[in-house]
C-alpha cells in the first residue's frame, strides 16, 4: 500500500513535468567536500520520453544532450564532456550517479540526487549577514602537501545572502560559481559536466580561508584577501613566436582527412584567428560560443577563424565524432583540426614555432601578412562579468583595424 502511495504521489508530479511545465530541482553531487549543490531545470518536450535539461549556476543555463525516460531513470547526456546523469525518480526526487569519461575504462562517479523545487543553492538560515566578499579578492590554491600555490584573482557581487562571481586565472576562468553566505561563512560551487568546484570558507574582514574542493577528488586550501588592484600577468605576454622563427605556420589534418595550413589560399591575405581548444574544455566552449557568431558576421570582409583540436585522442572516428558535436551544438563552420591529445605539453610539441601553450584555450591574431599581432593565454568567459567585457571590446577593436589595414 506504502509503495502504491509513493508511485501515486510521484505521477502526479511527473505529469505535472510531462504536461509541458518547466519544473526546476535542486540537484547534488558528492565530493570529499560533501554534497555540491546546483540546479536542474527539465522541460519536456512534445515526445513524452524525452526531455530538455539545463544546468542551472548563476545566470548560465548551461543545455545539455536531450534527456531520455527508460523505464523509471531518466538519462541525462553531456556528451561533449563525456559525461552523464543517470536518475531513478521516486515521488519527488531523482536519486542516481555522475559519471565522468563514460565508456573509458577508468571514470569518475559520484552519487547524485535532486528534489523538486529550487529557491537556494545552498541552505541558508535567518542568523545575520556577517561578511561581505562583493569586489576583487588576491587569491592562493594551496596543495596540502607540497604547499605550493597557484594565484587566482577572485571577483565577487554579493546581494543579501546570494553570492556570485569567478576565478581568473592564466589558463582561464572558474566560469560561473554561485552559491550564499551563510553568518560569516561562504559557500559557492559550480557544475556543468565537467567543473564540479565547490569553496566551504569563512569570511573574517577582508579575510576569507577554508578548503576549495576540485572535481569529485581532491581539496586545497583556499586564502583570498581583498585586494581592488588584484590582477593577472599580462596575458598577451605569455604564448609568443620563438626567436628564430620568421613566421607562424602548421599542417594538420580536418575531419575529411584533408591537410590544412595557414599557407593554404583560404587564409591568404586575410585576419586569421587560431584557436586552440578541446572538446573537453568548458573554456573553450565559452570562447567558441562567442566566435561562431563574430565569424559569421566578419567572414566576408577578409576574417578567418581556424581551430586546433587537441582531444583525448587522436584517433580519426574519435576525432570526427567530438568535432560533429562540436559543430552541431554551436553551429561551426570553419574548419577544426586535429592537433594533438589534451595537454599543454602535446600543444607546445606540435607548434614548435611558438615558445609555449600552458592551457586550453590559447589565441593567436595573426594579420594579413601572417604576423602574430596578438596572443592570449586562456579566455574570460561570460561568468567573469567585466573581464569578458573588456575582453570583447579589445579583441574587436583589433580585429577591426587590422581588416582594415
């Protein structure tokens, strides 16, 4: 009777879901750090067992694969990343598993759960605000072990207890982290399929320390002090063409088997941008969802955009098939190609040209002649409000003169 009850309860609810409402969930996943709070909105659609889902941090709503019902588990997609959420539903929850490089012999998995309904990211209480962390922020990830430390410049907006922001760094940002603080405690997180950050702290002043927990393993000790003249080193400093070197080129081959260089005619006289990037790098999606529509539109005065793929394999059908999602999902067409495997290392090697490539994604400007005219380690993606701003009026500005030119 217990059991018919619970069924009973949760039709009604997925109906409700089924019958063309738009149901958001709070959603978790497990670390060492505990539970990773982040939301779900599912949509249904006009077949009755497939569903539309996005992942909600901040303002993104991130679009994953088409979800599908079998049976009683929903499977949720996210195949550019390799990634999936597998769900049984049970009145007013989805209880499953997260796992990460899906079909490999070695993946990351970690329980997940989701409740209908989703007001807060993180549990918050009626106990006073006691920090305030909206601004910029000199932040250190400290290894446990070895205490070294990487730097990050941190920028925060706070209102009331909601708290969002990222972290910028020399190979990119921490996208959209999203979560609230709590008395004097701050908790921010962020998941997208392939991130899953999560920051557990406590805000003293102009003081903020605790544990910063990256991916389903793994912490590190996490200090930011407020710091409003906070910054990076020059991005546009770090990846240049080696002394010896006249000029930039490579050959690599498109998902036709075809060779491609930027000797070729198709970039001949023309502003070329190079981008590279992986599949597997939410960055890198970032910055190709703003290229693909800035091409389109200044493709025809003289602009080219060519993409080098460095992917978890180099093998062809592994290749044709990460590009093909590639271009579906945000409309590609210039030609990608296949560069590598994921790693700065295998950049670095397979460019020899040029002095270094430390992260995904990398961009280099070159102009009619084929002369770097600027580079950029990483990209600062629309979670870093200004920085991205900033960033797209600089990039444009000189994309402009120099078609001019």
């Amino acid at each position: 009777m217990k059991n018919l009850i619970v069924l009973l309860l949760f039709t009604l609810v997925w109906q409700n879901v089924e019958a063309q409402v738009a149901t958001r969930w709070r959603a978790t996943v497990q670390t060492d750090g505990g539970a990773l709070p982040f939301g779900l909105e599912i949509k249904p659609t006009k077949n009755k067992k497939k569903f539309d889902v996005f992942v909600l941090n901040a303002s993104e709503r991130f679009k994953t694969d088409q979800a599908t019902l079998e049976g009683d588990s929903l499977i949720i997609p996210i195949s550019l990343f390799d990634a999936e959420i597998i769900a049984k539903k049970n009145a007013q929850t989805l209880i499953g598993f997260y796992r990460k490089n899906k079909g490999r012999t070695s993946f990351a998995q970690s329980p997940f759960q989701a409740t209908l309904g989703y007001s807060t990211r993180f549990r918050t209480n009626k106990m006073a605000i006691l920090g305030n962390t909206s601004g910029k922020w000199s932040v250190n990830f400290i290894n446990a072990e070895t205490q070294k430390a990487s730097f990050a410049v941190g920028t925060f907006q706070q209102k009331g207890t909601i708290v969002t922001g990222s972290f910028l760094t020399t190979t990119g940002d921490y996208r959209y982290m999203d979560g609230n603080i709590v008395g004097d405690s701050l908790f921010l997180s962020t998941f997208d399929g392939s991130h899953a950050f999560l920051l557990k702290a406590k805000v003293d002043g102009d003081k903020i320390t605790g544990k910063f927990y990256g991916g389903i393993k793994g912490s590190k000790i996490f200090e930011a002090q407020r710091d409003e003249n906070a910054s990076l080193p020059d991005l546009g400093k770090i990846t240049f063409l080696k002394e010896g070197y006249d000029r930039f080129d490579f050959s690599f081959l498109n998902e036709k088997g075809e060779k491609i260089s930027l000797s070729d005619d198709a970039y001949k006289g023309k502003v070329v941008v190079v981008q590279i990037l992986g599949s597997w790098c939410p960055n890198c999606m970032d910055e190709t969802n703003y290229l693909v529509p800035f091409y389109k539109k200044n493709k025809a005065r003289g602009f080219e955009v060519v993409g080098l793929a460095y992917e978890k394999s180099t093998e062809t059908e592994f290749f044709k098939q990460k590009m093909a999602l590639l271009r579906k999902r945000f409309g590609i067409d210039y030609q990608l190609l296949n560069a590598g495997v994921n790693s700065s290392e295998s950049a670095s090697k397979s460019l020899p040209s040029l002095n270094q490539v430390i992260g995904f994604p990398t961009t280099i400007v070159l102009d009619k002649k084929g002369d770097i005219r600027l580079t950029h380690a990483g990209f600062s993606g629309p979670g870093t409000g200004k920085y991205y701003t900033d960033w797209v009026h600089e990039f444009e500005s000189k994309i402009d003169k120099l078609i001019k030119e």
